[in-house]
C-alpha cells in the first residue's frame, strides 16, 4: 500500500476500491469483480498521469520529501559493486548523514560519497534525517582528497534538506567545514559527477555536488533554503511554504532552464517511489554517460571546467 500525498487523494480513493474489490474477489464471494477492477485500475493509472502530468513547485517538493523515495543506500546497493563503506573525519567522530566509501561503478574503481535520510523511524534517527554535522563534511573533503590522490573518479548522491544547525554543529565549525568540502571539490584534478536524488537544500547539498556535471531527478529540488525557511525569512510566516516554492525556481525543469544542473533524469509516473528500480537504472545510465565523456578529458581540463561552470551560473550572455 502506497503512503498518498494531500493532492493524490483522488487516486487514494480509486485505490483504495480496487483493494476492496479484491478483499471480495479473495473472500470467495460469487460476485465477479474483475470487470469492475480493470475499469477502476485504467482510471487509476490515468489520474495519476493527470496528477504528474502538472505538478505545482510545492507538489513536486512533496514528492521530493516521500518517504517511501528510494534514498542513497538503495543506490549504492544496485549500482555500485564491491562497496567498501569508509567512516570518520579523522578530528572529533563519523557522521552518519553522510555515507562515503569506495567500489566499483560498472568496472570503474570510484568513490562515492551522499546524504542518507534513513527508511524508518530508528534509521532516521541514526542519519539525523540527513542532515549533516560538520564531520560529515570533513569526511566528505577526507574521501574527496583520496580520491584524487588515487585519481579515482568521484560520485555524490544528494538528498539533504541542509546541514545541521544545532548548537554543538556551530560551535565545530559547521560553516567552515562546508566551505571546505566546497572549496576541495573545485580543488581536485577528478572528474565529479552529481545527482540530486530528492532534497538539495542549501549548503548541506552545495558542499558534495560541485561537481563537473550535476544532474536532477524529474520531481527532485534544490535550493538555496527550504520553502519553510524562505517563508519564515521573507513573511515571517512558515506555513507559507506554497508561495516561496512557486517563487524559488526550485524544480528540476527550472535549474535546468537556468543553467544550474546539466540533466534531468526522468521519474516513473507517480514518482521514484512508485518504481525505484527503473529510476535507480536511468541513474545508473546517465552516470555512465557523463563518466565516459569525462574520463576522456585531462586533469587541468577537468579541474578548468569545473569551476567555470559554478562562476558562470548567474552570468548573462
């Protein structure tokens, strides 16, 4: 049974038919429903269509934040061979948020390093939802330097609504240690390659995804704050979320339009969650395309193009 988001009632409600048909069907009753189920099954999948077919910026951050949306572990578990998971900062003690190790991608050695929000209450707890305290950081700039010392190409998978801003994540430097991560990922002669699996909220995000190509899942976001927080910011009122959303360009189609990431990877109707393994193999492809065209080029280049592509975001002309 799905988890339905507020605007997928209608769909809930077809649904929620079909499985009362069945209940029949199953407890023996002589009634033939199947005529009724293939009705309301084509009505299902084409509410849904309609549903997905325009999404409002404050939808698609709903779909973003599913719960049942595959995250960084189901990635790794699918695309990635002999993954090897490497722990701590090396300073103060390992973050959680931040997954990080080495395997095989496809027969390449990389390394891989993302945000895990957790499936359920006891492993959101463990990855703090996906906020990241500054030793995740500082773990992510650790892998990143490995990477390049061993000249391993890098892959971060994204999915944070924004760092940790508790009281012991500042008083560790949470600030200095995403611009460090930030400041190493324009540093190393690797390629990088990016994608944003659901949340890229704010620094949090910024801080493993600068990268030579970034790419968005159809329904994903990424912004410089959460809508809650801009509404807070700008009217002092969270519970106007909807309107900072439809006025952030946060959407995977806008950031493209804008230049920000260089690909969307498109979403099985309904979302990721309705058919993580078509979307975890679409990732997989796209990575594979963007690696193959980067590996080709050298260390300067890669290094050169990379942060031409962060100054130019913004630019005119």
């Amino acid at each position: 049974m799905h988890n339905y988001l507020d605007f997928e009632k209608p769909l809930s409600d077809i649904e929620g038919k079909i499985r009362e048909l069945r209940k029949v069907a199953g407890d023996g009753e002589i009634i033939d429903t199947s005529s009724e189920i293939a009705k309301l099954e084509i009505k299902a999948r084409d509410t849904l269509a309609e549903l997905y077919s325009k999404l409002t910026p404050w939808q698609k951050t709903q779909v973003a934040r599913h719960s049942d949306r595959p995250h960084f572990v189901d990635y790794t578990a699918a695309l990635f061979d002999e993954f090897t998971p490497l722990a701590g900062d090396r300073k103060f003690a390992n973050d959680e948020a931040i997954q990080a190790g080495l395997g095989r991608f496809r027969g390449q050695a990389v390394a891989i390093i993302g945000q895990e929000k957790g499936h359920d209450t006891k492993t959101r707890i463990r990855h703090n939802f996906g906020s990241a305290r500054p030793e995740g950081y500082r773990k992510a700039v650790r892998i990143l330097e490995l990477a390049d010392r061993f000249s391993l190409p890098v892959i971060t998978l994204v999915d944070t609504s924004g760092a940790y801003p508790g009281i012991g994540a500042e008083e560790r430097g949470q600030a200095e240690a995403i611009a460090r991560s930030t400041e190493v990922c324009l540093k190393v002669k690797v390629p990088i390659i990016s994608v944003i699996l659901g949340e890229g909220g704010s620094g949090g995000a910024i801080a493993i995804a600068t990268a030579n190509r970034v790419f968005m899942l159809e329904h994903a976001i990424y912004s410089v704050i959460s809508p809650e927080g801009a509404a807070s910011i700008l009217w002092r009122d969270a519970t106007r979320a909807k309107d900072a959303a439809t006025n952030m360009k946060i959407t995977a189609q806008d950031l493209q339009a804008l230049g920000v990431v260089d690909g969307v990877i498109k979403e099985p109707v309904g979302g990721a969650h309705r058919d993580a393994k078509a979307v975890i193999a679409a990732t997989g492809d796209t990575i594979d395309k963007a690696l193959q065209e980067l590996m080709s080029k050298d260390p300067d280049t890669l290094l050169a193009e990379r942060r031409q592509k962060f100054l130019a975001i913004g630019r005119s002309g």
